[in-house]
C-alpha cells in the first residue's frame, strides 16, 4: 500500500516522458477515446435540432438538384450555385450514410479534430510545455458552448476545424504545398 504513491508517481513521470517525446500523437489518442466515449450518447438527443434540419436540407437540395419541397427553394424550382457549402454537403452525405446518427458522428468527428489541431497551434507556441498546451487545447475545445456546438450536429465544427486547418498551413514556414494552398482557399 506504500508503494501506490512511488508507483503511480512513476507512471506519471511515464506518461509525461511519452508526452513529450510523441505530444501530438498522444493527444490523438486522448481524443480518439473521448470520441468513443461520446459516440454512444450521440443519438440520444430526443429529436433532430432545427439547425441540423436545415443545414442538411441545403445540402440535399445543392446534391440532388431537388426543389419542390422543403425550406431551400428560392422559387422557380432554383437552389443558388455556390462552391462555399462544404458543410451542408457533407451533412447530407452523412444522412445519407447513417441517418440522423450520421451528422452527429460527422460532428463530433470533427469537433476533436478541431481540438487536435488547436493543440498543434498551441504546441508551436509552448513547445517545452506541452501538457500545458494539451491543456489550453482542451479547455477551449471542450467549453460548454463549443461542446454543445459539436454535440448537437452541426457543421460549426467542421468551419472551425478548417479554419484552424487554414492557420497550421499558413504558419508553416516555406511549406506551402497545392494541398496546403488548396485547404487555406476552401476555408476562406
């Protein structure tokens, strides 16, 4: 019994020594359970939220071209051409795939994606802390509202994962790649 605080104190040193060496790949991990964790609850909100409905409504009307119904139609039968509905599209796709449990998985999907990226940004900053930075990270990213955000199934998370996205790249000194100048102009 005298040896739990010796050896959890060693497994602590442990696993900030692992931190330390390989921080982005940890957090990645970290994230990837919490992702787990949250994927069970993802489809208990009782019904669809009125954002998700309508978000996903314009995604179906720029996918299949269909306007006769729903909340979309501009009249005449014509959904506005735009190249700048990532979101919805992808929100659509998702329905499609898995029903309503399709959007919140797409959401929470990229709801941690946006706390792995801001840590990646927070890390450039702190790089000697990086428990410090995992912790900014977190805290941002699991704020009350944010949480909510990427819990209720919409594509704010997928908007602030590109544009945090967009920012890794553009500070990424003499890296600009088509890929990175490609990511950067589909976040603008």
């Amino acid at each position: 019994f005298v040896m739990l605080p010796t050896a959890l104190r060693r497994l602590m040193y442990r696993l900030e020594d692992t931190f330390r060496r390989t921080p982005v790949q940890v957090m990645a991990v970290l994230l990837g359970v919490t992702f787990l964790l949250l994927l069970p609850s993802a489809i208990l909100s009782p019904i669809p939220w009125m954002d998700e409905v309508m978000i996903t409504e314009y995604g179906r009307a720029l996918l299949t071209g269909e306007t006769g119904y729903g909340m979309t139609s501009l009249g005449f039968g014509h959904v506005a051409p735009t190249l700048f509905y990532l979101g919805p599209l992808a929100s659509e796709i998702a329905y499609q795939t898995a029903g309503h449990f399709g959007i919140r998985f797409l959401s929470i999907f990229f709801g941690m994606a946006s706390v792995l990226a801001l840590f990646v940004l927070s890390y450039r900053m702190l790089i000697d802390r990086p428990v410090l930075a995992a912790a900014l990270a977190m805290a941002a990213g699991f704020s009350l509202n944010y949480a909510q955000n990427f819990r209720s199934g919409r594509v704010d998370s997928l908007s602030i994962t590109c544009a945090l996205l967009a920012l890794i790249f553009l500070t990424m000194p003499g890296r600009a790649t088509a890929f990175s100048t490609t990511v950067v102009l589909m976040c603008v």
